[in-house]
C-alpha cells in the first residue's frame, strides 16, 4: 500500500509541474523580443513562440546599389531576435528539462 501512495504522490506532483510550465509557456508567448540589427537599421520583433510580428527597416538601410547589404541587416535582426526568444525560453522553461537527457 506504501508503493500506491508514492506512485499517486508522484503523479500528482508531476500534474503540478505540467500544468505550472504550461503557465509559463503562455506567459512567455505573449512577451515580445526585439532583435536589431547594427545601428538599429533594421528591427525584427517576434513574439515569444517565435513569430515574427513586424519588421521595421530604416529608410536609409534602402540603397537600391547595394540590396546585400538590406539583406545581411534583415537576416542580422532576425537572427538577434529568435536568439533573444530562445534564451528567455531556456531560462523560463529549460528548469523542467535539466537532468533529463533532452
């Protein structure tokens, strides 16, 4: 019978912990992240499910000569945003994996 208790015991801790990360995962995904690329020429801001929800690009960033440049500056912003997104993610979330071999 001592078994049976520490099993229900486990499993309802385990529940807690479920339904606590998915609270945090909600609260998570309605914060916003703004990637930037050099001298802010170009912003990227996703929410934290890694949407992008608005690109700003500064009119000076538009050189028709030099379109390469726009792009590195777009992928630059994205890229600082998705990384801002999953380091908040893994300081939030990344508790509930640790020690699990994931």
């Amino acid at each position: 019978m001592m078994r049976g208790m520490n099993m229900q015991q486990m499993m309802k801790q385990a529940k807690a912990m479920q339904k606590k990360m998915m609270a945090e995962h909600e609260e998570l995904a309605k914060q916003e992240f703004v990637g930037k690329a050099p001298d802010d020429m170009v912003t990227a801001t996703f929410n934290g499910d890694n949407t992008l929800l608005d690109l700003k690009i500064k009119p000076e960033a538009v050189d028709p000569d030099d379109v390469d440049m726009l792009q590195d500056l777009v992928v630059a912003a994205i890229n600082d945003g998705m990384k801002k997104v999953n380091e908040a993610t893994q300081q939030k979330l990344g508790k509930y994996t640790r020690g699990m071999g994931m």
